[in-house]
C-alpha cells in the first residue's frame, strides 16, 4: 500500500504524464478594430489553432464541434466557479460544447475574444485577496461579456479579479495552464488589452489602452516596442517622412538607430502585430471604408495573416529559424476560423476556413428564454446567409464535413496510444520509486 507521500508523489507523476500526452489548446490568432467611414466600429478576428483542437469537431479533434451560441439575460449560466446571472444577452462562437466562448458580443455592444498568450500565468489558491473573484481561464470572456457593458466596466471588475487555470468541462487540457489574453472593444470605439503575464503578480490582469491590433506573445508591451523599433528602421516611413504612427488617439513614436527593417513577411505573432498595425493606419483605421464595404475590405486586410490549412509552419510564435528557413519551436495551427463584429448593429458574420459562405447572427436572433446554439453554415457559392436560415431555398447550405471512419478510427488509435504511454511511464516511474525506496530499506 501506497502512503499519503507516495500517493502525492503517484498524483503528481500523473499530472505531469497527462501534461505530456494531451496539448494544451493553442489560439493563435489575430484581432483588429476598424472604424467605418461612417464612425461605426468593428472587430475582426481570426482562430488559429492545430487538429488537435479543430473548433468543428473534425479531423479527429479532442474536443467536441463548437457553434455559434447565445445567452439571454437573467438566465443564470454556471460557470466553472459558481453561477452568475448574466446582465446582457450574449452572442459568439463557443468553444466545443462547453460555457467558453471564443469570442462574443453582449446587446450593449461590447466585443470579446481570447487568443494565446504563452507568457499568461495563474494566482495560486492561497494567494487569491480577501474579496477577489476567481475565474477559469477558458471562460473569460463569456464571463465578462455577461457582466460588463463596456471597457470601463471590464476594467472595473478585471481589478478585482484573479485568473486561474482550472477545467472546464468539455475542454480536455484547459485546467492544465492559463495561458491566455483577452482584447474588449465597447460601442463607443474603446479598446483595451487584458494580460496576466507579469511574474511577480500571477493571474491579476495587467492592463493596456489598446491601438486595436492584438496577436500573441510576447507580452502586449514588448509588442509595442517592436513595434516602435519597426516603425523608426522602416525605409518605405523614412522615405515618406512619417516618423511615428497614430492610431486611437496614441501617438507610437518609432525608436531610431537601428537596422533597416522592410516590412515583415513571417506568421510569427510579433510580425503578424506589426504588419496589422500598419496596414490598420494606412487604412486610416478604417475611415476609408463605407459600412456596406467593411465585411470584404476589412476581410481583405485580414487576407495577409490568414494561414493555410495544414500548412506545418506554426503561426503563433517562433523561437527561431533554421539556416533552411525551417521553423523551430512554433505550434503548426492554421486559420480555421474568420469572424467580424459590426458593433453598431450587435452583429456577427463567421466564416470556416473552408468555405467562401458567412453565417450571420444577430443580438435580436437570440432566444430570449434560455441558451440556444446555431449551426455554422458551408456552402460552394460566396456571400453571406442567417444562422436562422438552415433550410434556406435560396441558398442550399452544405453541412460540415463529416468525419469518416478511417480518420474517426485513427483518432481513436492515436488516443489510446497517448493513454497506454502515460500509463506505461507512470508505472516505470512508480517502480523506479519503489524500487529506490526498497534499496534503501
């Protein structure tokens, strides 16, 4: 018989096992805020992650197919930390079949979404403050989106506030780091960055005024100085006389001295930023563009940081560069998502990395009783069609890809083999302290 130690020791081995076999979800995405020609703000964003968590529930993913979802006001959700009574109705692409969302809106015109942060840490049990909330990770932004009519209010409840990594039900690895950042823009254009990578205060949010562009790692404030140093070594802004960027009412000054940097080509998340970040102010932030134009134009914008299906080069961090050009140390997702919010009409429009058809949604579609979910349309031909409209005779909307049995049964194999290898090496490892311990006696 195991002792309490032994049985600890036996816990702890297996955390660590399970750490080993199941991947962590990685989003490696990329959000922009435009403002119409017409001062009508809009949110875009891409989800970019591996097959291993395929948000449709395909090519063997872990977890079950996510869906466009909405959440009437004062119907209580159960969130991994206790019930909450949600002040606003709510809009967005789930998570798998679970209470996270991805990304969302609420019908006071705030927007949400998560993307990966490798640097985002957790506040230990014992340090959570007399009178702080606790919050699951994966649930961050249906949480606030619940409780916050704006940025300001986001801000408000995010300082009393503590992020922990913790499972929610439906997501396989989610309790196993807290890896993540949120972005909110409200109705009125606002835009902040919500980040938990400080060490020295784990899981208590770090707060940035945003300029509307947000990718990855490394932290929001070490991508602004990239940023800078970009800006101040660019020959094509030397050239025009353009020694600093405006954007949201900052001023972004670049840093001189340095090398010439033409304008970056690579999926990193730090080039992703800065080639948002420009290509957002020679847009005028979007001003440039009419209401009726911002769903192609804004898409076209995106068009440069979307990464093809499968394409095994990694899109949210890289660690470095072979003498090949081959990519070390980055997770090979690609863009499976691309979704815009017209904030002033509370609407959605989602696309699959699959077809050329936008599934819309909108606050007034909810349903005002109680939790609805609403299919993600594909089709052949572009252009866009209601989440409401499945049987549509306009538009005959193909179902999502079905996983055939081949891939179903290669899932299954991989997934037992993941089990059968943590098993075996925890029971190595038990016999190898065992055996210590008996050597000893």
């Amino acid at each position: 018989m195991f002792k309490p130690k032994n049985n600890r020791i036996a816990a702890l081995i297996m955390a660590l096992t399970l750490m080993v076999v199941m991947q962590v979800p990685v989003l490696a995405c990329s959000g922009l805020e435009l403002t119409s020609k017409e001062g009508d703000p809009y949110w875009f964003r891409t989800c970019d992650m591996d097959n291993t968590y395929n948000v449709f529930g395909e090519k063997g993913s872990y977890i079950e197919a996510s869906y466009l979802v909405s959440y009437p006001a004062g119907q209580p959700i159960e969130f991994t930390t206790g019930a909450v009574t949600p002040e606003h109705t709510i809009i967005g692409m789930s998570f798998s079949d679970s209470v996270s969302m991805l990304d969302g809106i609420n019908d006071a015109g705030l927007v949400g979404g998560l993307l990966f942060l490798n640097e985002g840490t957790e506040t230990p049990d014992e340090d959570i403050p007399e009178g702080f909330e606790t919050l699951a990770a994966m649930e961050g932004i249906t949480w606030f989106l619940a409780q916050c009519k704006d940025v300001d209010e986001v801000i408000e409840l995010a300082n009393r506030t503590c992020m922990q990594a913790l499972y929610v039900d439906g997501i396989p690895g989610s309790d196993l780091s807290a890896t993540l950042h949120f972005t909110f823009i409200d109705a009125a254009g606002k835009s902040v960055v919500l980040e938990t990578g400080d060490p020295e205060q784990p899981g208590r949010f770090v707060i940035f005024d945003s300029i509307g562009v947000m990718t990855n790692s490394p932290t929001y404030d070490i991508q602004m100085e990239n940023l800078k140093a970009y800006i101040g070594a660019a020959p094509e802004l030397r050239s025009q006389n353009i020694p600093a960027l405006n954007m949201k009412g900052q001023e972004i000054e670049g840093i001189s001295g340095g090398t010439d940097r033409t304008f970056p080509a690579s999926n990193a998340a730090y080039d992703r930023f800065t080639r948002l970040a420009v290509l957002r102010y020679l847009c005028d932030e979007g001003n440039a563009i009419p209401n009726e134009e911002m769903l192609s134009k804004g898409n076209g914008i995106f068009a440069c940081i979307n990464v093809p299906e499968d394409n095994g080069k990694g899109t949210y961090y890289y660690d470095w560069l072979t003498e090949t050009g081959d990519v070390e140390g980055a997770a090979p997702c690609y863009t499976q998502y691309t979704v815009c919010y017209d904030i002033a009409r509370r609407t959605l429009a989602i696309r699959p990395y699959d077809t050329l058809l936008w599934t819309t949604l909108s606050i007034e579609d909810a349903d005002p009783a109680a939790k609805a979910a609403y299919p993600i349309l594909r089709g052949e031909e572009g252009g866009t069609i209601s989440a409401l409209e499945v049987n549509s005779t306009s538009r005959e909307p193909v179902p999502a890809p079905a996983t055939t049995p081949a891939a179903a049964e290669s899932s299954n194999v991989n997934l037992v083999l993941a089990v059968i290898c943590g098993v075996l090496a925890v029971a190595v490892i038990i016999l190898a302290i065992l055996f210590v311990r008996k050597k000893k006696a």
